[in-house]
C-alpha cells in the first residue's frame, strides 16, 4: 500500500482538499497582499497594473488551474468506475463525483475572489 493513498481520486480526503487548497491560496492571497503593501507598496498612480497584483493574478490562475486539473482527473475516475461495473453506485464513486463538484466550486471561488486584482488599486 503506497503511502500516498489519501491522495487517489475515490478516498475520502478528496472532498475536503479543494476547500483546503482555496483556505491556502485565500490566506496567501490576502495576507502576502498585505505584507507586500506595507514592505513594499506599488506607486498608487499606476493603478490596478502594478508588479504586486501581477504577481497575484498569476498566484491565482495557478491555483485555479491546479484545482481544474484536480476536478478534471475526479471526473475522469467516476467515468472509469462507471464504465467498470453498472450495478452498484460505491463509495468510491460517490466519492469520486463530490470531489469533482466540490472542486469545480472551489476553482470558480478562487476566480471569483482573484478577480478585484484586475481592477482595484492594491494598496489604496
């Protein structure tokens, strides 16, 4: 047994590591946000174009891109268990289509929070 089992698509810690993932990416976010402005704050004129929400934008596309990547791949294990056998649902499979669910709302949450990056003034 590999000791990276929690990490296959139908165990139980896939529903919960979407959410952890985006608590971590939201912290980072708004806390690195925060030291940076006052370590190092952008000049003010330049408004929403500044190296800090750059760095930020990038931050989060990568997060969201890692959370579809992981939705994707628990999509990919119910069709495959679907395929397998149609006579009972399983656990794993039930599993499997939560995850998927519960990611795609973590990746469209993280969007949706890295969005004000486009837009606002960091620091202001």
């Amino acid at each position: 047994m590999s000791k990276l089992t929690w990490f296959a698509p139908g165990h139980p810690a896939q529903i919960v590591i979407g959410f952890v993932i985006w608590s971590i990416w939201f912290i980072a976010m708004y806390g690195g946000l925060s030291v940076a402005c006052q370590l190092a704050p952008p000049e003010v004129e330049k408004g929403a174009f500044t190296w800090l929400n750059g760095g930020l934008i990038a931050f989060t596309l990568l997060v969201f891109a890692l959370l579809l990547f992981l939705a994707w791949r628990s999509g990919r294990y119910c069709a495959s268990k679907h395929k397998e056998s149609d006579d009972a649902v399983g656990f794993e499979r039930f599993v499997g289509y939560v995850s998927t669910v519960l990611y795609l709302i973590a990746a469209v949450a993280t969007l949706a929070g890295g969005l004000p990056v486009l837009v606002l003034s960091p620091c202001s």
